[in-house]
C-alpha cells in the first residue's frame, strides 16, 4: 500500500509549475527574431520608393504583419487557445484598416490641411513721397 501512495506522489511532483510555460526551440526564436529584422529593413526600404497612396497600405501591411509574429512568438499565443490568437490579430488587422482609412481621408482632402497664407483684408495703400506732407 505504501508504493501506491509513493508513485503517486512522484507522479504529481514532476507536474509542477516551474515557471515557464511553453519553451520554444532556439532556432524557431532567431527565426523570428530575423524575420522582424527583416521586416524592418524591408520597411525601410519601402519608404525610399515612391508608391503614392499605396506607400500608406505597405507600410500597414508590414507594420500588421510584424505585430502578428511578436503576438503569436513572443507573447505565447501561439501555444494558447486558436481563438484567442485569432482575437488579437484581428484586432490589429482592424486597427491597421482604420488608421489607414482615416490617413487615406485625410490625404484626400490634403488642400484643406495645407497652411496657406491669406492675404490680409485691407492692404496698405501705397504712399508716394510726393503725397507726404
């Protein structure tokens, strides 16, 4: 009866909560680490062409896809429930779409936000010498 009540106490100690949970291989972690890097020289990069309103979507897009790779690596989510994975990447997805339809807006009406000097409503009248007392 003893033995019994040993093993089954082994068993639960093996169980335990050592800290951290979900250990990833090292070459998954530099694999991430250098696709951020990556992303970033890519980002760089972009910002050196001329894409007009498209420079806005790519930049989005990067920006989006670099969020992902930090919330399903290195926040874990990846070992976490699908669902709440899907949760958070959609929320930058939506996050990205928003800003980038509230800049493509604002680029629209860009004569509106541009600063433009007017004229003052009663010029000075010019004065001759010949008119000065």
């Amino acid at each position: 009866m003893s033995e019994s009540t040993n093993s089954v106490a082994d068993t639960s100690s093996h169980e335990e909560h050592h800290g951290f949970a979900h250990p990833m291989p090292v070459w998954q972690l530099l694999a991430v680490f250098f696709a951020l890097v990556g992303l970033t020289l890519l980002t760089v990069w972009q910002a050196t062409l001329d894409l007009g309103s498209a420079e806005l979507w790519v930049s989005l897009l990067i920006a989006t896809i670099k969020a992902s790779l930090v919330i399903l690596f290195f926040m874990h989510m990846i070992h976490d429930k699908p669902l709440n994975a899907i949760v958070f990447i959609s929320a930058f997805v939506f996050v990205a779409l928003f800003i980038g339809f509230t800049l493509m807006d604002a680029l629209q009406n860009r004569d509106v936000l541009e600063f433009k000097e007017v004229p003052p409503a009663n010029p000075p009248v010019a004065t001759s010498p010949a008119n000065v007392p």
